[in-house]
C-alpha cells in the first residue's frame, strides 16, 4: 500500500425495515500524493457518500479510509470541502467567511498573518475586489470562489470536492474549473472530485473513476486520463484521443442507466 | 484564428429576413448607474431557422429575449418580423420562460387553453378545446392534463409552458432557457422532445442558452453573445449536422468535434477578454503553515 490516500474496502449500509441496505459496497481506491482524481456516475449512485465518508461527515459502515497514513476517524482541517452548495453564512462577509476557519488553522500566528492568508486566497480566486461583500451581494459563481478560498486557505493535506460546479450554468462552470485548475496547480494538492460532468472530468483529473449505479456501488472501471499540465482547454480539446475517451464515460454512464432501469 | 462567418448574412440585411434586428441597444438605470446591457446588436434571421444564442449569465440573453417579444423596447435601433416593427408583444411570437410562468390557479389544460382562447377568438368553443389538447398530448401531458402546476416535477412544467407557447400556432417560437432550471437527465429527454416537435412543423425558433451541447443538439446556427456590459453579437456559427442528432452518436462526428471545438475556444477567448478589462489584485502568498490540530489519531505507522 503506497497511496497517500487509502480507500480500502469502503461500505456504507443503511439499516432498513426491510433489512440491511448497503449503498456503496467493497470500494477500493489509492490517490497518489499531487493526484486529482475526479469520481463520475449517475445521481444517486453513492458517490457523494464515499466523499462524505472520506470527510468524516458520514460514518463509516465497514473498512477504512486511511490519510497520509493515519486512518480517518472524523471530519477535521486537513481535508478541505468544497460542497455542491456553497454553504456560506448570510450574514458574514467574504472574508469573514474564510476567515472562520483560518482562525481554527492557523491559532499560533497573529491575527495581521491571519488576514494576509485570507486575502491571499481570496485574491487567488479573483475576488480580491469584492472581500466585503455578503453573500447575497455575490453570483452563484462568486459564491462558489468564496467556497473555493475558504478550502484552500487551511492548507489542507487533500481537498475534497463535491459536484462543486453542479449548480452553476454550464459557461461559469467552464470559468471556475479555471479557476481551480489554476489555484491548485500552485501546489499541487491532492484532490478527489465528485461530478457527473464527463468534459469536467477529463479537464481536471488525472485519472477518472467510474462508479458503478448502487446499490452496492463499487468502482467499475478507470481511466487514465493522458493530457500533459499545465493544462489548457483548447489543447485537450484537439487532442488526437479527447473525443474517444469522451465517448468511453459518456457510453459508461448510459450503460448504468439501462442497469438501473432494467432493476 | 478566424470564427464562423458573419452573424448577418448580407442577402438577409436586403428586407428579406424573417426576423431582423438592426443596430439594437438597450440600457437600464438612470443618471451615473445606467448601465448598457445591449450594444448595437444585429441580426438576420431566414423563416424556418433554428437559431440558437449561447451566451455567459449576466450578459443580456433575457433582455434580447424580450425585446424580441415585444416586452421591452429598444433605446435605438429597430427590430422588425416580416418587414413589420415589432412596437409590443403579440401572438405571433410564443415565448416559453426559464421560470415556466404557469397560473398557480389552472390545470394543465387551463393554462394552454387560457393562451388559445385569446389568440383564437374566432374559432367554436369545441375547436379551441381540442386544439388545446393537442398540444398538452403532443408535449406527452395528455395524462396529466387535470394536474396542476404544484403537481407536477419541473420537468412537466416545462412541458406545458412549451405546449402553450406552441398552442399558439405563434410565427415565431422564442425560447428563454427553456431547459435551464432542470436536472441533466430531464434536460436530455426534453432536449430530443423539442427537436422532435420542431421537426415537426418547423417554426422559427430563436432560443438562448449556456450550454454549447445544447445548442449543438437543437440549432442551425449558433451565435454567442459576448459577456457584457455592452454584450453585441459574436461571429456566427453554422452547425450542418443530419437530424435527428443524438447525443453519443454526434460525439464520433469530425463536424461535431471541430464546432464543439471552435465554438468553446471563441467562448474561453472572449471570457478571459472580459476578465482581463476588469484585472483584480493578486496577492502575496504568506508564509506561515497550519497548527497540527489533532494528536495522531491511530497511526499505522508502527
């Protein structure tokens, strides 16, 4: 076992009137430390709950998720969450928002470090103009940047995200995947993404985990994604095998979908 | 690299264009707020043409919409459908709405045939009846027509908005984001629904949308409309791809792939266009390192 992070027979059950459901069953995954691995299938088949359980949000039913060698136990900074909902505080500025965690991070500098990190990672997302606005004063875009600084800005051993661009029409979603590209090409994090946008997929990720439809999900098959980095859109979309590998997700998807219907 | 063609077609500009807008702007707001949303905006459009715009949120997309049905009206310029200005709304343009627009109060059928009894006056009782129940059958409502809209997925709601814009027998179909508000897989089904009622009887159809697969799917001619403020017409896109398309076998289309391409390289170029003419600071990366928070829960390391 040499993955920074470690899936290892992961299940989540749900105790039922009718008996025992297990919604994703056995999944074993290894990331690489630096590797952004991005997680596809169709709504509802158990995806966000493996990345929930890799929070710690989610119990664990059975097996381990192990990070950078020490086993998960709940959730906690070193894993950064950008969920599909920005889940910003109404009645807090941007900055105040990020700065909510900063504060828990970062409690042996002082407080002028504080708000250069803060500021920092605000700017990074490009909204270094609008730090004191609420979020209602911001696009659905902008809010998803304020989720995307306040996960970076604790530094976090891995980022985990979660349909982060679901809610956001299809041309700032292409926006924002930008945006992250370019923030987390500064180091590199190692990153596991949820989505179910298959271009999403192969412009971001290293490598892209098909889930098969639950219940009892696992992984089904997984694809190595072979454009080179930094990466820019109009290069992956000439590339010579884009289109194929396109067409692979898109195919596997289909399949799982006549699976569950025929179920 | 060069894109499209020209989103005005020279033979169009000589009076012949079904629908034509010429030099259309329009602002909002007063004194030093006013702001310009559209700016000299062109456009020639043939009868039977599906047109789509694809355009980043914010830009102006509804306000050309509505524009075009006569809801608003232009600060200069002119829009004319057959030769004639277009000074109002009117039942020759149908429009379907992002947000459905439904009466709260009426079934399905109430609400299409509250459309068909205002613009078919004329016509029996039992003429305008079945003429509605067409239309809520042809969207697949025929089921559901009793239903009203809290009753239904939005999916279904979407239907009837679409039944009633086409109830209209409208000369021109304008579609808002029809699809926008629904989740992918409704999306789809609803997406290869509108091609098959436009293969149909083939209105003209001017819709707006963000999504470029979506356009691809649906239109003749894809035209994007640059990010405002002061959003004009991009270059025009035609798209000759045999219909009916579907989704996964258009992906093994070399004609597919090179619009696809073209069209998103256009969309990522004038996007960090309009980024760059508003530059934000970026800031000096701090140097401090987070506290370790936790002891070591149970390190495997031994």
């Amino acid at each position: 076992m040499s993955g920074y992070l470690e899936m290892f027979k992961l299940s989540k059950i749900y105790e039922t009137p009718s008996g025992p459901l297990p919604v994703v069953e056995s999944f074993d995954l290894e990331v690489a430390k630096g590797e952004f691995v991005a997680l596809i299938g169709h709504s509802g088949c158990g995806k966000s709950t493996v990345l929930q359980m890799v929070a710690g949000l989610s119990d664990i039913s059975e097996g381990h998720v192990v990070l950078d060698a020490r086993e998960i136990d709940g959730p906690g900074p070193d894993r950064g969450v950008v969920f599909q909902a920005p889940c910003l505080l109404p009645w807090m500025t941007a900055r105040e928002n990020v700065m909510l965690g900063v504060r828990r991070v970062y409690p042996h500098v002082d407080e002028k470090t504080r708000r250069e990190i803060v500021e920092y990672h605000l700017s990074l997302v490009g909204l270094a103009n609008a730090m004191d606005k609420r979020p209602a004063a911001l696009s659905g875009g902008m809010r998803q940047r304020v989720g995307l600084a306040r996960a970076f800005a604790l530094s976090p051993k891995m980022l985990l995200l979660d349909e982060p661009f679901g809610m956001l029409d299809s041309l700032t979603r292409m926006e924002l995947q930008e945006v992250l590209l370019d923030i987390w090409s500064e180091d590199q994090m190692t990153a596991l993404m949820v989505t179910h946008d298959v271009d999403e997929a192969l412009f971001l990720a290293d490598r892209v985990v098909m889930m098969t439809s639950g219940p009892r999900a696992r992984v089904g098959r997984i694809l190595e994604v072979p454009f080179g980095r930094p990466r820019e859109r109009s290069e992956v979309l000439e590339h010579p095998d884009y289109y194929a590998l396109r067409g692979e997700l898109i195919a596997f998807l289909e399949s799982q979908q006549r699976e569950t219907r025929a179920a | 690299m060069a894109f499209g063609t020209l989103a005005t077609a020279p033979s169009a500009l000589s009076g012949e264009a079904f629908l034509e807008l010429r030099g259309v702007g329009k602002s909002f707001g007063v004194g030093a707020a006013r702001t310009e949303v559209l700016s000299d905006i062109d456009l020639a459009l043939a009868e039977g043409e599906f047109l789509a715009i694809v355009g980043f949120s914010g830009s102006g997309k509804s306000t050309l919409i509505n524009l075009i049905a006569g809801l608003l009206m232009p600060d200069v310029g002119e829009l004319r459908l057959q030769g004639r200005p277009i000074t109002g709304p009117g039942p020759d343009r149908g429009v379907v709405f992002q947000s459905y627009a439904l009466l709260p109060w009426l079934t399905v059928l109430g609400n299409v045939q509250l459309a068909v009894d205002a613009v078919f006056r004329s016509e029996s009782k039992q003429d305008r009846v079945h003429r509605a129940r067409h239309y809520v059958e042809l969207v697949g409502l025929g089921a559901a027509h009793w239903k009203y809209p809290r009753e239904l997925s939005g999916g279904m709601r979407q239907r009837v908005s679409v039944a009633r814009g086409l109830a209209m027998d409208p000369k021109l179909l304008l579609l808002d984001e029809p699809l926008s508000a629904l989740d992918a897989l409704t999306r789809g089904s609803l997406q290869s629904e509108i091609e098959r009622i436009w293969a149909a009887d083939r209105k003209t159809v001017v819709m707006i949308t963000n999504d470029v697969d979506e356009a691809l799917l649906l239109a003749d001619r894809i035209i994007p409309l640059r990010p405002g403020p002061r959003a004009s017409l991009g270059p025009s896109f035609a798209v000759p791809l045999a219909r009916p398309r579907d989704r996964k076998a258009v992906n093994d289309d070399p004609e597919y792939k090179r619009i696809r391409n073209e069209i998103t390289h256009y969309l990522t170029v004038v996007s960090r266009q309009a980024a760059a003419a508003n530059p934000t600071r970026r800031l000096k990366k701090p140097v401090a390192k987070p506290a370790s928070l936790r002891p070591p829960s149970m390190s495997l390391v031994p």
